[in-house]
C-alpha cells in the first residue's frame, strides 16, 4: 500500500506549518514576565511627549526650590536667635529678669525685684514669658530705659508701664514695667482641656 500524497493535501499542510509558526511566534512574544510599561491605547506620541516635557519643567525647578528652603532657612535661624535661651521657661525667665536689670543698671536705674512671673502660649511654635519689675527714676532715665530694651538682640517687646508722679522737687517717677520675651512654644507647661 502506498501512500499518495496530492497537492491539496501539501497545501494543507503547508498552511499548518505556518500556522504554527504564527502560533509560537505569537505565545513567545506575549508570554514572559515584562517590567516595562506599555502606552495605552489612547496615549499618542505627541501627548507621551507633552507629558515628559512638564516632567522635565518640574525637575528643572527643583534646585530653585531647593535655594529657596535653604535661604527661608537661614532667615528663620537668624530670627530665632532673637529667642530667649534656655532649657525650662523658669532658665528663659531668669535670663529675662537679669537682661531687664542689666539693662535698668547702664541706664542708671536701680529695680527692686521682681513683682510677678507670666506665661502665654503665642502659638504653636512660640511663647512668651513676662516680668515686672518696679523703680523709681527720672522721666528721662524710663525713655533711655525703653530705647535700650529696643535696642537688644533679643525679642523683646514692653506690655505694661504704670507711672506715678512724685511730690519731690527732682520729679522722681514710680515706675512699674512689664516686660515680655519669646522662648519656644515647648519650654511652657501644656493646659490641660476643661471638660
């Protein structure tokens, strides 16, 4: 017995072979772990385009950004060195009573103590610590006084100043004055919530 094979039949197996070719060429492209991302369907070339330009412009700025930080960090630690030192609020309130007093001393001005302690919280970040101290002193011994507490590196600011007028012939004042400082917010104790 012997086998024939036609044309037809050559053509059909002719057309498996490739098929078969089209089949694995078509399993080995698509199979396989792929890391890379494919462009949807609806992403054209020019709008892949339009989309690595801006990424481009934002890194650009970066190192703008990056100056910027830096300088608004600079200007920040410039300003905070205004801040009363010291580790707890009574530290930054007792440099307080001696810068007040040092500053009363040049001036000419002896103060009697100090008349009362005050915290507030500013914000977050900041608080503030008071004292009052009293003296008595001629009316132009409290405006040098209150030039030369402006004048410190410190963060200073004068809340309170009660006067009283003398009878004697050298027009000495009483003076009561407050004065208030900027510590950092943590050196002041935390209020607890009333319920």
């Amino acid at each position: 017995m012997s086998l024939q094979v036609g044309t037809l039949d050559k053509k059909y197996a002719a057309m498996l072979v490739v098929a078969l070719i089209l089949f694995a060429i078509f399993k080995l492209g698509s199979s396989g772990d792929r890391t890379t991302a494919v462009v949807g369907a609806t992403d054209t070339i020019p709008l892949a385009e339009k989309r690595l330009e801006k990424l481009r412009q934002m890194k650009a700025t970066v190192p703008a950004k990056e100056e910027i930080l830096t300088q608004a960090e600079k200007e920040l630690a410039a300003r905070e060195s205004g801040l009363l030192k010291g580790d707890t609020k009574e530290q930054a309130e007792a440099q307080l009573v001696e810068l007040v007093q040092s500053v009363a001393k040049a001036n000419g001005i002896e103060t009697r103590g100090v008349e009362r302690y005050t915290d507030a919280v500013i914000n977050s970040d900041y608080g503030e610590v008071s004292v009052e101290v009293a003296f008595n002193c001629g009316i132009e011994q409290l405006v040098n006084l209150l030039a030369a507490l402006a004048d410190q590196p410190q963060i200073l600011a004068t809340n309170d100043v009660r006067v009283t007028g003398g009878t004697d012939k050298k027009k000495i004042i009483q003076v009561r004055l407050g004065v208030s400082g900027i510590v950092p917010r943590k050196l002041l104790p935390q209020k607890k919530a009333t319920s």
